[in-house]
C-alpha cells in the first residue's frame, strides 16, 4: 500500500461532472492548493514553506501508452474530459478468449472484455537500440514498449544529454506472461532467456540502453508496485543514491492464467468494466499500461530550467497486516498511511485538500473501505475519483496512471468527470 501526497492533489477527487478546481464550490482553488500562504507565491518561495519535512521532488516528465490508443498526455487528458474509455474485447493477438471461457466452471476466465493497448507488441525500432535481430524477436513486449516510452518521457521533460547520468530506475510490474509464454517451448529457450524473459530484468534493460549509472530496480508488489517504486525513488533522492530518477509501471496481459485466476476470486467483473462507486459495480475489469515519469528535486528542476509538472511533497508506505485474507483492505490502515504522508509533507490541515484520486477498482470490498477511510479524515466535502473504468485497472502499473492524471488535473485546473458513473453505491455513500 503506498500513498503519495503531490502537489495539491494530497490524493483526490470525483463526481459525475466536470468540475473546475477554482470553482466557487467552496473548496480551495488550486493556487491555495499549492501555496496556502499566497496564491502569486513562486516556487522557489514555496519551497522555503516546507524546508521543515522532506525537500519536494519535482516530476519533469511523463509519457505512457494506454488503452484507447493513447500515446501521450494530450491523449490521455481528451479522453478523461471526454468520459471516453479504452474497454474492448481481447484481441486476437493476445489470445482466443472464446477458448478459454466459461461463466460457470472454475479455472477458466469469466470475462471476455478488458482495457488493451492498441499498439502492435511485436513491433521494435531495432535499429534505434542497441540489439541484435534475434535478440529483439524473444525480448518482452514490456521491454520492448517501455524503452520507448522512457526515451518518450525524457524527451518531455526537455532532458538533454542524460545518458551515463545518475540516474535511477525504478519499474513496477505485475504478472510473468511473456514468460510463461517461453516456458511453453522449450526448444527456444536460449542464452538471452534469462533476461529477455524475466520480469525481474526490465529496469536493468532499461539502465543498461541508457546508461542510466543510479539504483536499477523492479518492484513486485501488486497493485502497488508503480507507487512503491515512485516511494522509493523519492527515497533514493532524499538519501543521495541518485541525482534523478525514471519511474515506471508495466501491464500487459498476453496469456488466459491470470485472468482465470483472478475470475476464481470473483473480483473480476463479467463484463470486464470497472464501475467505480457505482452501485452497478461488479469488480474490475483488467488493463494493459506502460508508463513512465521522470522525477528530480524540486530545488535542481528549477535551476535548470526544467517544466514543473506537478510536486511531490511526500510518500509513505505500509501493509494492512493480518486481515480477513491476504488481499482484503483495512481502512484503519489507509487512514494511518495517508495521515502519515501528510504529517511528512507538513500539512496540518486535512481540509486544504479538495481532490483525492482513489484506487477505485470497482470491487465493493476495495471501494468501501477506501472511500470510508477517506470519509473519516476529511472533515469536510471532497472530491473523489478514479481513473480505472476509463483505462482499466493495470495493476502493476496502475498507481503511476492515478500520478499523471492528478498531474494533468492539476495543470488544466480540472477535475474531469467519473465514467460509468451514475448512482453512488449505498456503501460508498
């Protein structure tokens, strides 16, 4: 469990309608979002306010590849504004759902619908990296993608003579499909094996292309392993381990296993559609990402003149502990993490915040105790949402597509609206 208190957005947001920040609703504006003090505060003014807690860590860049053909930020904020969705059937390419499914008998997959990218997985530009044809022919798709979108994202941030820098890389990723997919035959398994199929590999393919010299980690902590990563990349810079950091999430769903497995915990919903809040809601509908920020201290981005996305003012981490089972939520401990973030960021008032993005998947476990633990810390009204049922919950990757589009939010003075919502569900009300 990780939760990250940027810029403003100290996690927030919601409804069914767009909805400016600055509106007269009663809730801060986003200049009292960022400088509580004075609206026409700069920057490096702000920062002064916080020298007391961790220094704010800037994010400079982003880049991503998302369901719907989203490419790039422009993309992605359309489509958020737009209450457009990426939800579709499995392709053909991944595999033949039809085969694999059945609505009655276990071990099979209870959904033929789910968020896909529409990208073409097999494809590389092998020219432009540093690898041999067959090398490139048994590379993880994840690999392959998320070089791209990395170089993608430095570009945005204006980076400029990056490689062999200090820089770190920190990847979060959930599932082994391209290797299970390896496993299956055995007369291709040769010496690039090891770390073309592993996931534990992808951040190191990633330091290795670049020349990226800081810490070169993947973090495997389920749905909280891009969050998790973008905690410990704070920690890398607030320690020294690194200069800078790259922060990346990876989904793709290219076999039936976990899908069936997950249809056998019956959290997946049948039509593959997150609904979150929505008392239609019947679990979460399972998405592909590949994204990616590029994070430094506040201090240093502004010296060198880099674009200011958002700021990240604090982290923190936890883990529920012993509950019903080993993937039930406790709310009491989502409370204590996310007071915890903002203890550390030095905020005191809870009610300067008025936008919360939430995990939302569209389980009515999950979704209950968030929104409560949310509704007993905030002493006022707030905004909530998700950005799940417009990309689908991937999971690994998930919590870094909640980062970019609070960032977004946060830059277009806007809340966009909640999709597939229409009736609040009585236990999040």
């Amino acid at each position: 469990m990780s939760d990250i208190g940027a810029e403003g957005s100290s996690r927030g947001l919601t409804g069914g309608e767009e909805l400016p920040i600055n509106s007269s609703s009663g809730l801060p504006t986003l200049p009292e979002l960022l400088c509580p003090q004075d609206d026409t505060t700069s920057l490096a003014e702000e920062q002064s306010v916080y020298d007391h807690g961790p220094f704010p860590v800037a994010i400079v860049g982003m880049a991503m590849r998302l369901p719907g053909g989203v490419r790039n930020a422009d993309q992605f904020w359309d489509m958020l504004i737009n209450k457009q969705d990426g939800h579709c059937p499995v392709p053909g390419t991944r595999y033949n759902a039809d085969t694999f499914y059945n609505d009655s008998k276990s071990d099979t997959i209870k959904t033929k619908h789910g968020y896909f990218l529409e990208d073409d997985l097999g494809h590389i530009d092998r020219s432009f990296f540093s690898m041999s044809k067959l090398e490139a022919s048994r590379l993880d798709p994840q690999q392959r993608l998320l070089l791209e979108v990395v170089w993608e994202c430095m570009e945005n941030g204006g980076q400029t003579q990056w490689r062999g820098g200090d820089i770190g890389c920190y990847v979060g990723v959930f599932g082994e499909d391209w290797m299970e997919i390896a496993n299956k035959d055995v007369q291709q398994i040769d010496r690039h094996y090891a770390v073309n199929a592993g996931d534990f590999a992808i951040a190191n393919r990633i330091s290795w292309e670049y020349d990226l010299r800081g810490p070169s980690v993947v973090c495997r902590t389920a749905c909280s392993s891009s969050l998790v990563g973008l905690h410990e990349a704070c920690q890398a810079l607030r320690s020294g381990e690194c200069a800078s950091a790259i922060v990346a999430g990876t989904n793709l769903i290219l076999t039936p296993t976990m899908t069936a497995a997950i249809s056998n915990n019956m959290v997946l919903s049948p039509g593959g559609l997150c609904k979150t809040f929505d008392s239609t809601a019947d679990g979460y509908g399972r998405g592909e990402a590949i994204n990616a920020v590029y994070i430094k201290p506040l201090e240093d981005a502004l010296r060198q003149g880099d674009p200011i996305r958002a700021i990240i003012r604090a982290t923190a981490l936890n883990c529920d502990g012993r509950t019903s089972s080993i993937s039930a939520p406790r709310p009491e401990a989502q409370e204590s993490l996310i007071q915890r973030a903002y203890e550390k960021a030095g905020i005191s008032d809870l009610s300067e915040t008025g936008f919360f993005e939430c995990h939302g998947t569209g389980t009515i476990a999950g979704d209950t105790a968030e929104t409560a633990a949310v509704a007993r810390l905030f002493n006022k009204a707030i905004y909530i949402g998700s950005v799940k049922p417009n990309v689908g919950h991937s999971e690994g990757a998930s919590g870094l597509t909640s980062v970019i589009k609070t960032a977004l939010a946060l830059e277009k003075r806007m809340i966009p609206p909640n999709v597939h919502f229409s009736n609040p569900h009585p236990n999040s009300e």
